[in-house]
C-alpha cells in the first residue's frame, strides 16, 4: 500500500520496448514495486511503516518516500529508464521541491534481479548504490 495516496496507471507504452537490449528475464523482473532495505555493504529489514518506495512499469519509473506518522511526501521524482544488458540508465524528468535539483540527469548502475532483491550498483559515479526488496 502506497501511503501517499499516489496512484499509478499502466500504459500499453510501458511494456520493455520490442527492441531492448536487455535480457528478457531482467526487464520482465524488474518491473513492480520495491522498498529500499540499504546498501551492497550494508543490507536491513523491511521498514514495517513507510520507507522509500521505488517503481518500475517497463520503461517509466517513481521514487517516493512519505513520513510514515504524517503520510506527508518527504521526497517524490521519476521519469523513464532504459536497459542495455544489465546496464540501467535511468532520467529524472520530474521532482518535488526536495530533489528538484537531479531533473534532467541521467544515472547508470549495473543491475541484477536475483529472487525477490533488486541490487543497482552505480557505474557512472553517482552515490545511489542501493539494495531493494520487493513489495508484497
């Protein structure tokens, strides 16, 4: 359940385009929501109240994370991603007030998808390097 009241609607343009580079399990995988558990070096539990919410739909994606006592957005941004093998490319193309600042940017990890844990390791330098679970 998202806490912020934010709803997401599937378009037949989100499905992994036709010609993508990316192995077929992969994009298929990675596609859901996720909640972010920490680090490659340093892996926590699920948050039991809010946590930060990552959502992939086959090329579009969102981050959000509302306080979990008062639901209230703390950070929101998105926009849409590509694959290249196990190489994410992913573009802010919109924020809140608190991100504002990464519209426009590109980010690339090397990626994998093993059970139901999404690791991104970030290849281009950017400080992202994140572990997420998925959300049941």
């Amino acid at each position: 359940m998202l806490p912020t009241g934010i709803a997401l609607s599937l378009r037949a343009d989100d499905k992994p385009a036709a010609g993508a580079k990316a192995p077929p399990d992969l994009a298929k995988n990675l596609i859901g929501t996720w909640v972010l558990v920490g680090t490659p070096d340093k892996v926590g539990e699920v948050p039991k109240a809010g946590g930060r919410l990552k959502f992939f739909t086959g090329k579009h994606w969102i981050i959000t994370q509302a306080a979990p006592d008062t639901g209230k957005v703390i950070f929101h941004h998105g926009g849409t991603y590509t694959l290249d093998g196990d190489i994410y490319a992913g573009t802010i193309e919109y924020a809140n007030e608190s991100t504002a600042e990464l519209i426009k940017k590109t980010h690339k990890f090397k990626i994998k998808v093993e059970g139901d844990t999404y690791t991104q390791i970030a290849v281009d330098g950017n400080p992202f390097s994140e572990v997420w679970k998925r959300v049941k």
